[in-house]
DNA sequence: TACATTGTTCCGTC
DNA sequence: CGACGGAACAATGT
C-alpha cells in the first residue's frame, strides 16, 4: 500500500534504472494497464493503449518527478503518470516476473511494472504539469505549515478523513495518516473546523516528520518489502489494535471511518490535539 | 464464502 | 447547491 515516502523510493529507484537510457522496447503484457485518464477502469479498455506504447520504443528516459503518490517518467517529449495503485511496484529482471503488466527494455536491463491487484496504471500526459491536476499540495510542500494545512482542511469533516482527501493534500494514505494523527495526539474523529492554531501546527509538524522519518528508513538504491507484510510492525498505532500505546500505554482502538480502519490512542489523542511533548 | 485492502466515483441526505 | 457520509467498484489472496 505505497504512500509518499514509498512512491519517492520508487521514483528514486527510477531515476538509477531509467533515466539517461533510450527505450529498445516495450512489451505491453496486459494492454489495460495503460488508461486514458486515472479514473478509468481496467475493463474499461483502451484502443490506444498498443500504439502509444509502440511509440516509445527509440525515445529516451529524461527525467522523473512525484506528486503525493503519483510519479511521473519524462519519456521522449511526453511524460507518463505512473500510479501503483495497492500492490504496484517494479522488477528489474530480463524474464517478465509474476503479475508483470508491462516492461521498458532500456538495453542493459528490462523494467518491469508489475501489479498484483490492478489498481495500478499508467495514463499518457501532454505535460509535466497534468500529474499536478486535482491534486492539492503535495503533503511535503513547505507551504503546508499550520496556517496552510489548516487552510487546505476546512470544513467539518473528520480530520482523519479529510487527510486521505488526495485533492486537498497529495500522498497521505491511511496508515500515516494514523500516525501523523497519532504523533500530534489528535483524535482522529476531531472535525476540522474545531482545531485551533496549535493544533493545526501541531499537525503539521507531525505530518513532515513522520513522511520524512519514512523515507529515511527505506534503504537507498534497494528494493523494499512492505513491512507488515511477516516483519516487525513499525508503526506506533497502525494495525496494533488492543496493544499498549508506545506513549501512554491505553489500549490502541480500532475505529472505522469512511470505510476503513483508523488505529488510535483513546488515551493520548483528543479532540483539538494535547500540548507537545517533549 | 465473506472479508480485507486502496483511490475514485456515484448517490442519497442534510 | 455545497458539503458530507456511505457504498460501490476494481482484483485477488486469505
């Protein structure tokens, strides 16, 4: 279940195996991978998913870019919205792996885009600046501070669920929006518009850190394995549902909003957020 | 078999 | 009409 910091990993990782290369060929597995805009569906189809893969071959990889969770590859003079959906993610292997939907051969090596569940897709953009369109600020941007977090989240909506409002602030997804939550004990059923100045700048401290605590802790030039996945949990509040808060020891609750799962503290996390500690 | 997962869209309600 | 909640949808492993 990529987020931000996973699509950045991810990007990373493209800038090494893609970039400065010319495409010797494409082979295009599963023709529905590819979409003329992000909200089609995969049964859907498209007529022109073939010839537009077919124009890449002889053109080059330029560049990379990420917007919240969606990156983007600089192919030719045209870039791709690359979007991993749940299980996306990418092998470099010169054999198509299980679940291989596409592959860029580059000459020394084959990228493949592979994806389990398909929910993944790449749309052919005119520009850069389409991977921006309904997306608000990305959850890095430096303007979201506490004033402009809480100008981008009005409104009565659940703080938890306005954080997953891709179009509101880009690449939050549900576990660290759960622990950006967590961080800033902050309830997360609290509405928007009842959080003060401290509160939102208490949030949006704990946004930056914990993203920027979870890009640092994917290792650099590797894959990675998502860590709930058989590993440790990593996580402070995120699938840990009956298990001692690491900060104040209540009872982590598991809450539904919106159709999904929300861990929190019932014990540390308020409405309107607790003074930081420490 | 029913359920869990995500982002997106659609629809009903306030 | 805008805002919001809830459900449906996509695919598939458990």
């Amino acid at each position: 279940m990529p987020e931000l910091p996973e699509v950045e990993a991810w990007r990373a990782t493209m800038e090494r195996w893609l970039v400065g290369r010319s495409i010797a060929a494409v082979h295009l597995v599963d023709s529905a991978v590819i979409r003329p805009k992000l909200s089609t569906r995969p049964s859907d189809g498209w007529d022109q998913a073939q010839s537009w893969a077919s124009s890449l071959v002889g053109s080059s990889v330029k560049g990379t870019a990420r917007v919240g969770k969606r990156m983007g590859l600089q192919l030719g003079e045209g870039w791709v919205l690359v979007h991993l959906g749940m299980t996306g993610r990418f092998v470099r292997d010169p054999e198509p792996p299980r679940f291989a939907r596409i592959g860029l051969d580059v000459g020394d090596h084959v990228v493949w885009f592979a994806d389990q569940r398909r929910f993944g897709c790449l749309v052919p953009l005119q520009g850069r600046d389409a991977l921006c369109v309904g997306l608000g600020p990305d959850a890095l941007d430096a303007a979201l501070d506490g004033e402009g977090l809480a100008a981008a989240l009005p409104g009565r909506r659940a703080v938890k669920t306005a954080l997953l409002d891709q179009a509101r602030i880009a690449g939050l997804g549900n576990i660290h929006a759960a622990e950006a939550l967590w961080r800033a004990g902050i309830a997360p059923a609290t509405p928007c518009a009842t959080l003060d100045a401290l509160g939102w700048r208490s949030l949006a401290a704990a946004i930056r850190e914990q993203l920027a605590e979870a890009v640092e802790a994917i290792p650099p030039g590797e894959d990675f394995v998502y860590v709930t996945e058989g590993g440790d949990n990593p996580f402070a509040v995120y699938g840990r549902e009956g298990e001692p808060c690491p900060r104040c020891a209540e009872a982590i609750t598991r809450v539904v909003q919106g159709g999904r799962s929300t861990f929190w503290c019932p014990g540390c996390q308020r409405p309107g957020g607790v003074a930081v500690q420490g």
